[in-house]
C-alpha cells in the first residue's frame, strides 16, 4: 500500500486508500458454518498423531527425539 500511495502524487498525500477485489466462488462454500467444522476435525486428527508419536516413542529415545523435532517443526 505504501509504494501504491507514493505513486499517486499528491502534494499531502491519499486521504484513504480502498482495496477492490474478486473472491473465487469457492469461499462461499463455507458459508454454512461448516468451515468451524472441519477445522475441528483437523485439530483432533493431529492430537490423535501426537498421542500415537508419544506411545510410539515410549521407552525408545531415537523415537523420542525424532517426534520431539517433527513437533517442533509444525509449530514453526
């Protein structure tokens, strides 16, 4: 927004700057409330793989470090 405003020469400057845009028609897929949804589902399939990383790696310290790394990774 800052280069757009700059190139618009105006001795003080914009009084306001409006962005116009296009959705695709795929955003409204979601408009049923469904979105909050699958979210969820997502969340809880990653906690179930961290429960199992966690019981995989029980009493195996190469196993531990390895999902210890691969955890940090995603919340990167």
């Amino acid at each position: 927004m800052t280069q757009i405003s700059g190139r618009c020469r105006i001795e003080n400057g914009l009084l306001s700057e409006t962005i116009v845009y296009n959705t695709p028609r795929k955003s409204a897929i979601f408009d049923d409330g469904s979105f909050q949804e699958i979210l969820l589902n997502r969340a809880e399939k990653l906690i179930a793989l961290y429960k199992a990383a966690d019981a995989i790696s029980k009493n195996d310290v190469d196993a531990t470090k390895l999902f210890s790394a691969l955890k940090k990774s995603n919340t990167t």
